[in-house]
C-alpha cells in the first residue's frame, strides 16, 4: 500500500494535478470482498478471475460487496482452470502463440 501510495503522490505532483488537500496526502484504501486465495502461486489467475466477474456484471468500478450469483470463499480448481483455458485460447485467436 505504502510503495502504491507514494506512487501515487510522485505521479500527481509530476503532472500537476489538482487534487484537494485532503486527498492529496491521505489515499483511501478499501477491502473488498471477494475470494481468497490459498496459495501464493495462482494471484494472477485470481485477479482475472474477479475481473472477468465485474465484467460480467456489467460494472464499471469493483465493488466493495462481492455479488451474489458468483458469491464463494475461495476458487475452485475448476474455477482457476477456466480462467487458464480462456487465456490460451485467446492467444491462440491472436496469433501470439502457436500450437
């Protein structure tokens, strides 16, 4: 949060932007709900996950409250293995890999 935060800062300042002084110095983070992982190996293949949920809900921001009709605490396997087979697929369909 501390390396995203600075980030940030140093970006607004560098294109001068006009952000109130309240948020200029403090950035509000917020949890969102949504699966957790359970190893350190799969946060990729969880993110497109969640992504392609908000996608699916037609939203355009992530939402603070994990929806209903994709609501679980963790991904299956399955779950991350259609994720996996999704991107191949769309590499294979633009010619960025071939098999």
């Amino acid at each position: 949060k501390q390396l995203v935060d600075t980030s940030i800062k140093v970006f607004r300042s560098q294109r001068q932007a006009r952000v109130p002084r309240t948020k200029s110095s403090n950035i509000t983070w917020i949890k969102v709900q949504c699966p957790l992982q359970r190893n350190g190996i799969d946060c990729g293949y969880f993110v497109m996950r969640f992504m392609r949920e908000i996608i699916n809900m037609n939203q355009i921001e992530i939402p603070i409250t994990y929806f209903d009709e994709y609501k679980c605490a963790h991904y299956t396997r399955l779950q991350l293995e259609q994720i996996k087979e999704e991107l191949c697929q769309y590499f294979i369909e633009k010619r960025l890999i071939s098999i």
